[in-house]
C-alpha cells in the first residue's frame, strides 16, 4: 500500500515538474520573440497566435541554443511530435514544418524547401500577409498526421 501511495506522489511531482517547465518555455518562448523589437517580431507572434488558436493542446518550447540565435532557441511547437518551428532571419521569418512534405496544401503557403522530401517551409516578408485561415487548416492536418502516425 504504501509502494502505492509514494508511485501516486511522484507522478503527481513529476506532472507539476513538467506544467511549470512548460509554462518556463512559453514564457521564454514570448521573451525570444519580443527580443527582436521589428515586423519579424510582430510577424512570429502573429503566427505564434494561430498555432496555438488553431491547436490549444500545442506544445511550445525553445530548442537548439546557439550563440547564431543570441542562445535564445528556436521557437518549437509540438504535438505528439514536432509540428513546426519559427526562426527569424534578415529578411524572413521561417516556418517550417518537420513533415510538410506529406501534407495537403491546397492554398500553396509552403514557398520554401520545396525539394526535400520531408520537410517544407513558409517564408514570410516584410509586409506581407498569410490567410490566416489555410494556415490554421496546415496546423491542424500536422497535428492529425502527428497524431494518426503515434496511434501506429
């Protein structure tokens, strides 16, 4: 019995550990993309703001620390595996899609890493926009190939 109650009191611990290291990572998360103060700023966040509307159970956390990022990460956002990442460059953000390449894109967003055969991205200008809407759907048919793939 008391085998029983101390397993109960560690999961119990470890699901406390993992909520706050995730509210760590989103809060880092939002840091990383207001550190950069310009439309890429604006744009990340803007594009933060309809992956986790178009998936509330997304995970978002900062991966590969690298003095190339200001060891800021790269912003990564996960559901039974990785969705996407956001990085910012000179002239574009990137959006890249870990399995873009078996996706549906009916409304043509992916325009970059075109030639691979796993991954494709989205790159965004300075002034341009995205239809909100397809990009939700492209979130949301990642998360169902994520999600169909784990059930295997």
């Amino acid at each position: 019995m008391a085998a029983k109650k101390r397993v109960k009191k560690e999961a119990k611990a470890k699901t406390k550990r993992t909520a706050k290291r995730g509210a760590q990572a989103q809060r880092a998360a939002r840091k990383a993309i207001r550190s950069t103060h310009d439309w890429r700023e604006e744009t990340l966040a803007r594009m933060r703001a309809l992956i986790l509307e178009a998936d509330p159970e997304m995970i978002e956390e900062r991966k590969w620390r690298k003095p190339s990022n200001a060891m800021a990460g790269v912003p990564v956002w996960s559901h039974n595996g990785i969705v996407c990442t956001g990085e910012r460059y000179k002239s574009a953000v990137k959006l890249t899609f870990a399995k873009g390449a078996s996706l549906n894109d009916p409304s043509g967003l992916f325009n970059s890493s075109l030639e691979g055969n796993t991954r494709r991205a989205i790159d965004i200008h300075e002034g341009e926009k995205l239809d909100a809407g397809a990009f939700r759907a492209l979130v949301k048919a990642a998360v169902a190939q994520n999600t169909s793939t784990k059930k295997r």
